[in-house]
C-alpha cells in the first residue's frame, strides 16, 4: 500500500551536503523532514530503509507536528546494516563509538548504529524475520516474528536506565505473528517514494507504552494525526492481535517498576 503526499520535484542533492553537529533540546519537523530527503536521496539506500517513528504520520501528511523530535529511527533489514556502515563512512559520518558493534556484548549480535547528520540525529536499526509456530483459530501455524534491535551508546542518557552508563543499552522487540506486510508500507514525499513501518503498527505501538504509563502527551498527539488520516481495519486488528504477544526490553522495565512499586507497599504495611 502506498499512501501519496506532496510530489513537487525536489531540489538536487545528496548525502556529502550532511554534516555534524547537536541540538540537545529536539529538532524541529522541517528539520526533520529536511534530513529524510537527504538520507533518501541516496538511491542505493532509498529502497532498504524503513522510517520509523512518531515522525511517520506528521510526514505521510506533510503537516508540521507543532513539536520538538528526539531522533530519526530508521530500520532496515540486518544484510543491509554493512552497506549503511560503508556509506555512512563514505559521507564521513561514521564513528565508531556510536556504533553497537564497537562494544563487547555477550550474545555479539548487530544493535544497528547511530550518527547525526545536519544537527539530527540518526539511528539505523537491523531486523530479521524468523519463523515460528503461533496460535490461530485453536490450532498452530507457521508465522513470521519479527525481530528489531537497537541500542543507546554509554555516553547518551539510555532509553531503559534513565542515564548515562558504562555500557550500551541493548534493546530487543520480539514480534511473533506479525506478518511482513503488515510490518511496512509506503508513501511519498516530494516524489521521493519511501517506506515506514505502518501506521496501524505506529498507532498499536503508542497505545501498549501509553496503557504501560510509559509515554506522554505527544504520543496522544501522534495517535489522532494517524487517525485523521485514517487505517485499515483489519490491519489494525491483526496488529493488536500480534502484538498481545510481544516481548520487549520495555516491557522487561516496566515489570521490573512495577515489581518495585509493589515491593515498597509491602514494606511500608509492614
């Protein structure tokens, strides 16, 4: 499925006009938008990029969010992660300590690798797809899990500890029953035809954090632009039905609150 927004025909350019550089407090939506036109002019990689993200449905309709963003994640599969090394170092925009392969970690598995790119920064995260046996209609079946990957180097303020550590943070997303074409779809910007994971996928995702009391005001935000510009409903419910089944780092956190929050009650009634 493709979903269409502006098609004007964009200016020449390409990925040696990025460079670095931080903005702490967020980036703006046009400089976010600005970036993805970069990243995306480049055809080798045009095709085996998945933008991820709140950003998703703020671009599908060419509407400023009205916000600051954090990043721009991008997955892709993981054959693909060494061709985006090698052009990220091409560019000059790879440094080895942003990269999740720099750390020892103990299963040695590709987290994906982050940089920044005109003030913005970027992460590229690897999936791979597996298959498993789920439950449909009482019976077991043959499905697709989907599994994505990504990582916060020692030096950034990680997403799970909630600050700076001696180590990466790792985190994992298991997504059993989750079928590849629910996974992604694509759109266009300014003629540029891209892919993003799909906005039934971004809609289910938001909700599970929000019920787990992990996310915030903009999260609801996010939600009703992809309502307004609307879902599949089947899609939607195949979602939600695969997600019940997700396992993440994230939810591994919450857990771990949640067990603390009640540890401390039982000691305060003691």
């Amino acid at each position: 499925m493709k979903r269409s927004m502006d098609k004007q025909k964009m200016s020449k350019r390409n990925m040696s006009g990025m460079e670095t550089g931080g903005m702490p407090n967020g980036v703006s939506y046009a400089k976010i938008r600005e970036v993805l036109k970069k990243i995306l002019s480049d055809k080798e990689l045009q095709d085996k990029l998945i933008i991820s993200g709140g950003i998703v449905p703020w671009i599908i309709a060419d509407k400023d969010s009205g916000r600051l963003h954090s990043d721009i994640d991008i997955i892709c599969k993981q054959e693909d992660m060494g061709l985006i090394r090698d052009k990220l170092k091409e560019y000059g925009l790879y440094n080895e300590r942003m990269d999740s392969m720099y750390y020892e970690h103990q299963d040695g598995l590709d987290y994906g690798v982050d940089t920044n790119i005109s003030g913005v920064p970027v992460g590229f995260y690897p999936y791979d797809v597996k298959t498993v046996k789920t439950l449909e209609d009482g019976r077991l079946v043959d499905s697709d899990m989907i599994i994505q990957r990504s990582f916060t180097p020692p030096f950034v303020k990680g997403t799970l500890s909630g600050s700076r550590q001696d180590k990466p943070e790792l985190k994992v997303k298991e997504m059993p029953g989750l079928r590849q074409e629910d996974y992604y779809e694509e759109a266009e910007m300014d003629g540029i035809t891209f892919k993003h994971t799909s906005l039934e996928l971004i809609r289910a995702t938001k909700l599970k954090a929000l019920r787990a009391g992990w996310r915030a005001e903009k999260d609801l935000r996010d939600i009703a632009q992809i309502d307004a510009i609307g879902t599949d409903k089947d899609k939607q419910a195949r979602i939600e039905s695969a997600m019940k089944n997700m396992k993440s780092t994230l939810d591994d956190k919450n857990r771990g609150h949640h067990q603390e929050r009640e540890g401390k009650r039982s000691e305060i009634s003691r």
